[in-house]
C-alpha cells in the first residue's frame, strides 16, 4: 500500500520550469552562448550549478569558482524577479485539486524540489500550508539525479520509500526517485519520462485511482 506522494514543483504544481528557461537563455544570450529549448528540458530539475556547470560544457566554456558563482548569481537574480508575478492563478490546472485528492485519501503529501526557491514559489502560490514536509535545494548535498532529496522528503513524514510515490516533470527527477525505490508519476511527453511506472501528458489527466 502506498502513503505518501512526494510532488516536484517546479513543472508540475505550476510552470516555473519556463521561467528558469528564460533566466538561462537572458545569461547565454549576454554571454554569446549557445542555448536552445532542447537543452533547457535537459535541465529540468537539476541544480544550479549543475545546470550552469551543462550550458558551460555545452559551448566549450571553462572559468574559475568566482564567475561561475557570479553567473549562476545573475540567472537566480533574472528567475527571483519573474517570480514577482507568480500568483495563485499561476498553479497548473488539476495540480491543487491532485493535492487535496492525495489528502482525502489518507495520503500525506510532501514537496520534493531542486529549488532554493521553491519556499518562495509555494509561498507565492499559497499552497505552502498543504504541505506535510517540504524537502528542496538547501535539504541535501547531493542533487537530483541522486535519490537523497526524496529519501529527505519520505524521512521527514516517517514514510518507507517503497510506500511512496514521486510526481515528476523532470528525467533527472524520475532517476532520483527509482534510485530511492519509490513509484514514479511522469508528467509529460515520453520521449523525457518514458522510464516512469505511469506517465501522463499533464497534471490534470492524473488517475490517482490507476496509480494507487
Ligand atoms: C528545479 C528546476 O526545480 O530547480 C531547475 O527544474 C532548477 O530548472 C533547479 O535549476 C534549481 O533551482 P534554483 O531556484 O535553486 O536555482
Ligand atoms: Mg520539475
């Protein structure tokens, strides 16, 4: 039986995932660097540096600690001020009413998110309250793909990981959670999830009843 669903956020409760994309593309382009959608969906769900330390790689870059800090410092800046605008009416169709659904049945629900930010974004979503745990980029040292960060979340509502279930818009995010031995939710095309246990095209076409 299953107890808990652990949801990412950024990409599945509501689309941050296109503001990170434009904070990334602003920085590439000051740069001269090359950026392109396909290598913003690669970077679903992966750390920061992790991802500055891709686009780098990408385009053949290399540079010391100091400028990396100062570029990854200046795409934050560029993503903190487009979540100026985030509101309640930014959450994804269906994602609050899947929340609330996990709820009714006897489900706790955690949040699982790479994000520094992710305080700020639930908070801006006033949806922090629903939360039993709340595990994101300062929880662990080791980033998705790495499972550290749900197995964060499933110690934190005193869950097994096989009795919980990871929603997941992110590869990176679905490897974590198969590495931490949980049931994995893709939302998305499959050529990004196909590795997951189920997968739907978005949110709102969630059977909770299929998965449990
Ligand atoms: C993930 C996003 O949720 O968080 C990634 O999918 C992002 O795109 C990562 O890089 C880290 O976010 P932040 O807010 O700590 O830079
Ligand atoms: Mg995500």
């Amino acid at each position: 039986r299953l107890d808990a669903v652990i949801f990412d956020l950024d990409g599945v409760l509501t689309d941050t995932a296109e503001f990170h994309e434009r904070g990334w593309a602003r920085l590439a382009d000051e740069q001269g660097w090359h950026f392109d959608s396909a290598l913003a969906d690669e970077l679903r769900g992966v750390s920061r540096m992790d991802s500055l330390e891709r686009i780098l790689a990408e385009n053949g870059v290399t540079a010391d600690v100091e400028q990396k800090r100062e570029w990854a410092d200046r795409k934050n800046r560029y993503y903190v001020d487009a979540l100026d605008e985030l509101s309640p009416a930014d959450l994804l169709p269906g994602a609050l009413e899947l929340v609330l659904a996990c709820k009714d049945e006897g489900l706790a629900v955690a949040i699982g998110s790479s994000s520094r930010n992710a305080p700020m974004v639930l908070d801006r979503l006033g949806i922090t309250d629903q939360f039993a745990a709340v595990s994101d980029g300062n929880a662990v040292e080791r980033a998705k793909p790495a499972p550290d960060l749900f197995l964060h979340a499933a110690d934190q509502l005193g869950v097994a990981a096989e009795r919980c279930v990871v929603v997941e818009d992110a590869a990176s995010g679905v490897d974590a959670a198969l590495a931490a031995g949980m049931v994995t939710v893709g939302v998305g095309p499959a050529e990004r999830l196909g590795h997951a246990h189920h997968r739907f095209d978005t949110v709102a076409e969630i059977d909770l009843d299929r998965i449990l």
